[in-house]
C-alpha cells in the first residue's frame, strides 16, 4: 500500500479501486431507497435489516466510511500533484474544446458532494446513531420509512438533494470511465462498453435518487 501511495500510477489504481467501491455502494443504496416508492412494508423490511444486521454495521459500515474518505482524500491530493506539476498556464488554453465541464472541474463537484454528505449524514447517519445507541430507544421495525418520508417535507432540501445529485451524475460521468481505465480497460473495444455503461449509470443513478426526493415530497 505504501508503495502504491508513492507513485502517480499506483495513486490513480487506488483512487479507482475506491470508486468502484462506491459505485457498487451508489446502486446498492438507490435499490433499497427506491422500495420507498413501491413498498411501505418492502422498504421498512429492507432498512432494518441493513440498520441492524452486525456485519452491515460493524464491518462494512466502517469499510465504507474509510472508502468514502479514502476516495475524497486521495481526490484532493491527486488534483494537488496535477497543479503542482504544471505551475504555467499555457499562454492559449482551450479546455472546453479538449475535454469536458466534468472532467476539468471533479474537484468542485467533489467538493459539492462532500458538503451533500454532511447533510446527508446529519440526516440519516447520526439520527441512527441517536437512536440506537444514545437515547437506546426500543426496537421499531415500521419507522423507517416514516422517517425518510418525513424528511423531504421540506421543498429547500428536495432542491439541495437534487442539485447535488446532479452534480453527482456530472461527476460519476467522468469518474466512471476514469477509473476504468485506471485499471487498464484502455482497449478500444472495452472504452465502447464502458463509456455507455458510465453514461448510463451517470444518469440512471442520480436521477433514481431525485425521483425518490421528489416522490415523498408530493406525497406528503
């Protein structure tokens, strides 16, 4: 690990290995969030097996948490090494016609989505832990899906949930395919595939989660 952390090559092979992880997480949470929709008691079912089962939050939990800020850390230090190694603009820069708002701009779109996390776990994360572990309340099998229901009443949230996924879609839009071919998926016959898939999960994934904002909004 130490020697990967010490070259530019074995930074961006980890840098993608977390992102795969946390696209493998993205999806994983858009399925259980999108039974809100269909299923009150499917839902509710899924949310307290995933909040109480010991190798969901004892293991994987904390695994995800070091993925997550593994991959923001290692995102920061990596656009730092790209500054730094050419400190002189080039007198004519034409960004917008060599590569996309996305890829020239993942560190703001990063930085949006760290400041979404915060909310998010202030919202989800740290009511659970007040729950089961400060206040120590009983047992509730039916109160998750009151709960996420009960959070999007407010329109200032489902706006701030929506533009950042968006910009969660701009940011996978790039990353998705930058970490492929990270890892070597550099043939042409792989980058086809893996741009179409990156373009549909850039989309798909985001625009599940706004559906969910904005269902329990209208709903209310």
């Amino acid at each position: 690990m130490a020697g990967l952390t010490q070259s530019t090559i074995g930074r961006k092979f980890l840098m993608a290995l977390s992102a795969m992880f946390l696209l493998v997480f993205l999806l994983i949470h858009l399925s259980v969030n999108l039974l809100s929709i269909f299923s009150e008691d499917a839902f509710n079912t899924a949310s307290h097996f995933m909040g109480y089962n010991p190798l969901i939050q004892f293991v994987l939990q904390p695994v995800l948490v070091a993925g997550v800020i593994f991959h923001f850390v290692m995102g920061f230090v990596l656009e730092m090494k790209n500054k730094n190694a050419r400190p002189v603009k080039y007198a004519v820069a034409n960004n917008s016609g060599n590569s996309s708002w996305s890829s020239r701009n993942m560190i703001i779109s990063g930085a949006v989505i760290l400041a979404f996390l915060g909310l998010h776990m202030y919202d989800f994360w740290m009511h659970e832990m007040n729950y089961k572990y400060v206040e120590a309340l009983s047992i509730n099998e039916t109160r998750y899906w009151e709960e996420l229901h009960a959070k999007f009443a407010d329109l200032w949230r489902v706006i701030f949930y929506a533009v950042s996924f968006v910009l969660l879609g701009l940011h996978l839009s790039h990353g998705f395919q930058s970490s492929f071919q990270s890892i070597g998926a550099r043939h042409p016959k792989y980058l086809k595939c893996v741009n179409t898939l990156g373009t549909w999960y850039s989309i798909l994934i985001p625009l599940g989660f706004i559906i969910v904002a904005v269902f329990h909004f209208v709903t209310q």
